[in-house]
C-alpha cells in the first residue's frame, strides 16, 4: 500500500532534501525519539522512572462517567465512546513517557530511525508484537491503519496523513514514511497513531457507528458492557507487551470499569456509596466541605492532592465566531467584560481558584501577555501586525472585578464597546441598527451542574446590559451532534495543553476547521498569524526559537478573544478507595494522561 505524490513535491519539500543532503547524515535505528535532543532514558532502561516495577498485579478500579455512550469505534467522528476504549486496548508504535516533555520510546516497534532534517522516519516492528485475538501485528495492519485513520478516521488524523509523500514496507517487520514538507514533529505523531488489525475491518464501512469492539494489542480487552450504562475493561492474561521495560510496573490492575449516570451529581453520590472507586473533583469548596461523609472518617476513601507543572490550557464559554453576532471582537470583549469572575469564582469555589490568563500559563511555555511583545516573539508577529487584535503586540489583560454583583466599572466599559459595534439599549433590551435584538444560546450538556450554576450567574449579568442570553442542556448525544457540527452559540470548552504542542494546534486553532466538522476549533478561529506561529513550531529545530513561538502564537489566541475563560488548577484533588496506590515518584505532568489507571496497583 502507497500514497503515490505523482507531481513535484514543490520549493520547500526540494530545500528540505538539499539541507538534508549537504548535513552529513548519521541516521540509525534508535530505542526511542525525543522532539528536542535525545530521550533522557538509555536503551537499557529497566522501567520508566514514574513507574513503581514491583507494584503487584491484580484488583480493579471504576471510575464515574456522567452522560452516555453508543458506539466503540473512538476514530471517527460519527457516534459517542465510552471512555478509555483507544488508551487501553489499543497500542502505538511508541510510547509516551510523561515525565519529558516529549519523547516517545519502542513499543509495537522496537526502533525507530530518522534524519537530521527529519525527511522521513522508518520504524521496525517487534517480533512477537500481537493483537488480543492472537494474530501477528505486521507492516500491513501498520500501512492499513495509517491510510484508514488518515482519509476515513476523525479530522485529527487527516493533517499527518496529508504530510507522507510515500508510505511502504521495508524487509519483513520495517515500515518507512517519507514526508512531502518540513514537520519536525511529524516522527513522533506517526508514532502515536493507533494501530489496528486490517483483517476485522474487511467488508465493513470503517465510518459507521458500531458496537463492535476493535481488535488491539494493548493490555485490557472489552470484556462487557452495556451501551450509556457500563464498560468493563478486563486485563488480557495473553498481553503480548507484558515483559517489556516501557510496561514494566504499569496496567497493573486487572480490571478498569467505567460506570455511567445521569450528572456529575449523581457520580459523586455514587462514590459516596461505594460504586464507584476513584473520583476527581474539580470544586475546590465541596474538596473542603463535602467529604465528611462515613468512609472518609473510617479511612476507607483517602484524599490526595497533586502538583503538577502542566499548562493551564485553555477552559471557559467559547463564542462561535462563525455566528455574525460573534464576529466583532468588541462584543466579545464586552462579554468578557460582563462575565463577573470574582463573584462567580467566590460563589462557586471559595474564591481560591486562579483565573486563566492565558492558554500556556503555569508553564515556561505562557507568554507574558500583560507586556508588550519584545525580541523573538515580536520579530514573529510583526508581518501580521495590521491583522492582529488590539492587545496582540500591545499586551493584553483580563479584566477584573471588585466582587460585588453589581461589576459597574467591567459593564460600563462593556456597553461602550458594544456601542461602538453598533449596539444600543431600545426599551429595555440591546438591539442593532436593523432592530435586532442581541440574544443567544447557551448549549451546555445535562449534569454539567457547575458549569450550569456559573452560566445562570452569567445570564443574570448579560440581562443588564439588555443581552437575552438563554441555557439549554441537551443529552451527551445531542451535545456531540451538535458541537461536531458546530451548532451552537456559545458553549463550554475545555482544552488541555502539553509542555510540547505541535501538530494538533492546527485542529485547535486552524481555518480547515471553520467549515471542516469535527475539527476542535470550535471557536472558528481564522488566524494567518496563528497558522504561521504553529508552523514555526514545527519547523524549529531550536528550543529557545520553539518556546518564542509557543508565546507568539499564546498571544494571538488569549488577545483574540475567543474563550471567556474561567480557572484552573495547579492541583489536582483525587479521593479513592484505601485499597488504590500510586508511585510516590510523579511524573512532570502530574496526573494527566498515564497516570491513571496506567501507573496505579491494588493492594489490600
């Protein structure tokens, strides 16, 4: 199987193979690839260093979802998963370790090769690699997969996809992928992707919602379910990967279980109960307040609090600026304005949660947005300078409150700007030239409880500016429908960042997505400022000119106004059964993604 590039690959594609060829090349199959310099691990690790080698084997743990869940194919775009489906019955070809930045080490593949320029990449599969169900994973279930998830699977995949000039077998376990444009990241990403076997597909439409299992070679297999209930992972007693140091002292548990109910409410009361095992709160009031309930006091439920040095990421109501309604940013700086963050934020958590300021802050990667851009950061931005927003160069902060509902000085400077964009109060409500009145939806999904409570504050502040704003909750069902198609005023969103973005910033924040369904770009951000800063991420081969890029394209984001946002948090508050534990060594990200259940055991 081969995607052919039939013309030529174009300027850029032919200065990448000249650079290539003048740098002496000392290309050779690795244990593993770092974005920036080499893994810190050697070939002969024993285990990865968040990982406890010794933790025993065995148990469970049921975690609490609220919504619901119809189909198991987690690669498209058509239907809801349950979660943890991809994570542990499918496998990479490398993968993560999460106490670096980003550095991938062997999994299904036991090396991985590229060059200097990063032209192409050539991975080398295990021998002895296999899926649930017993069969070899080879080169063609690898090609196969590449191709499916790249023109049929969910948007995410396409852009890699779009990048390989030519995909092909090399020997009898070798696979090379060499590329059509500068992507430095590239490597690493085809190194992540899912692998699928080819044979449980055949004659079946891979774009349909099913409630068929997919065939993987990770640690846990489906073992039962009950579609919007329950799902059941079990761990497979035939797991291929079992002995490999990458796993060593990780899914150690032999059951991961995921029970599903109406709202987050009900999830807490079901912990309470002792349905569930493991529970995250978010609200840092009910952490101080709620837990007083029997189990805790007997030390059967322990609480932990957990630093991490991740990014805040980006999390608030965002505006659909493909609504016109939206399209000015005076009025979504008027919105930012009227959202009262000190009341909600004392409402609703105590008052101890700190804002977002941008969307890489706690973390190197944040730019300094209240100052104006100086040295790299300016030099990146000054070509968009007549595009960019007021704030973008300038700096930019949000506003702040004095507390009181009331907020005269945010809203006072709230109604002069959206005077300026036309906007007047006529009897009592705000309306346009045409008469129209400025009125909106809030689509928010059934059981987010806080989330509802901070936006019925919202709506109450939007009143006195003469703003008819409305919430309407909707199933989980209807909120995916609807959010992939981007059908929707404003809504909540969410969106966590790593210490080493790349490529997936263009389905954040790219153009393709404001026509493309299913893209993450829920806001419609059409930015040739923020493209190009995603670009010179991915093109640098320097950490400093990377990070001056990070904060470049930070600004453009946090200035455009896109998002109100709301908190985050530099800890994260678990409480779980007494029978759980987790290694006392933490990786950088904290509890983010491979921590659990991947690093946890049971243990009486």
């Amino acid at each position: 199987m081969k995607q052919n590039i039939t013309s030529a690959l174009g300027a850029v594609w032919l200065t990448l193979i000249l650079g290539a060829l003048a740098t002496p090349l000392s290309a050779e199959p690795k244990h593993g690839i770092a974005m920036y310099g080499a893994p810190a691990l050697p070939p002969d690790f024993v285990s990865l260093p968040q990982a406890n080698p010794d933790a025993p084997k065995g148990g469970k743990i049921i975690f609490g979802e609220s919504g619901s869940f119809d189909s198991l194919n987690p690669f498209i775009v058509k239907g809801v998963p349950p979660a943890g489906l991809s994570a542990l019955t499918v496998e990479t070809l490398l993968g993560r370790s999460y106490d670096e930045a980003f550095t991938l080490y062997g999994l299904l593949a036991e090396s991985v090769e590229t060059d200097s320029a990063r032209s192409y990449v050539e991975f080398t599969l295990r021998e002895g690699a296999k899926f649930s169900n017993g069969a070899p994973v080879t080169p063609e279930d690898v090609l196969w997969s590449f191709e499916k998830l790249g023109t049929e699977g969910s948007p995410r995949y396409a852009g890699a996809w779009k990048k390989i000039a030519k995909a092909e077998q090399i020997g009898s376990r070798g696979l090379r992928f060499t590329f059509t444009a500068i992507d430095r990241e590239l490597p690493l990403i085809l190194g992540l992707r899912p692998i699928l076997q080819k044979a449980q597909w055949q004659g079946k439409d891979f774009t349909a919602s099913t409630l068929e299992a997919p065939i993987g070679s990770g640690p846990y297999v489906v073992d039962s379910f009950e579609p919007g209930k329950f799902i059941s992972y079990k761990k497979n007693p035939n797991w291929w990967g079992a002995d490999l140091p990458f796993n060593r002292g990780q899914h150690n548990l032999d059951e991961v279980r995921y029970e599903y109910f109406g709202d987050g409410g009900v999830v807490f009361e079901a912990f309470k109960a002792g349905v569930i095992t493991s529970y995250r709160e978010a609200n840092p009031a009910k952490w101080a307040n709620s837990y007083d309930f029997p189990s805790i006091a007997a030390g059967d439920v322990v609480k932990s609090e957990i630093a991490h040095r991740r990014p805040s990421g980006i999390d608030g109501f965002v505006f659909n600026t493909r609504k016109p309604l939206f399209a000015d940013w005076r009025v979504r700086e008027a919105l930012i304005d009227a959202f009262n963050f000190e009341l909600i934020n004392q409402t609703l958590n105590g008052g101890v949660m700190p804002r977002i300021q941008s969307y890489y802050s706690n973390s190197e990667l944040g730019a300094a947005i209240a100052d104006p851009a100086s040295g790299k950061e300016l030099a990146l931005l000054a070509p968009f300078k007549d595009q960019l927003l007021p704030g973008t160069l300038e700096g930019y902060s949000l506003p702040v409150s004095d507390g009181s509902e009331a907020n005269r000085a945010n809203l006072r400077k709230a109604t002069k700007l959206l005077e300026d964009a036309g906007w007047s109060v006529q009897d009592g409500s705000l309306r346009d030239a045409q008469g129209q009145d400025f009125a909106f939806e809030i689509l928010l999904q059934n059981g987010a409880d806080d989330t509802i409570a901070m936006a019925s504050i919202y709506v109450e502040a939007l009143k006195r500016l003469g703003i008819n704003a409305k919430v309407t909750t909707v199933d989980s069902a209807q909120y995916k429908e609807r959010t992939t198609n981007y059908d929707f005023d404003m809504t909540q969103y969410a969106r966590s960042l790593s210490l080493s973005p790349g490529n997936e910033q263009m389905l954040y924040w790219g153009s393709a997505g404001v026509t493309e369904p299913g893209t993450r770009n829920w806001a419609g951000i059409n930015s040739p400022a923020a493209e190009a800063m995603i670009q010179t991420m991915l093109t640098s081969t320097d950490r400093e000119d990377f990070v001056a890029a990070v904060h470049a394209l930070d600004r453009v984001l946090t200035a455009g106004r896109y998002v109100v946002p709301i908190w985050y948090s530099n800890v994260s508050r678990l409480a779980y059964a007494k029978q759980l534990h987790f290694p006392a060594t933490l990786p950088i990200y904290g509890d983010w993604l491979g921590f659990q259940p991947d690093l946890w055991w049971y243990q009486e």
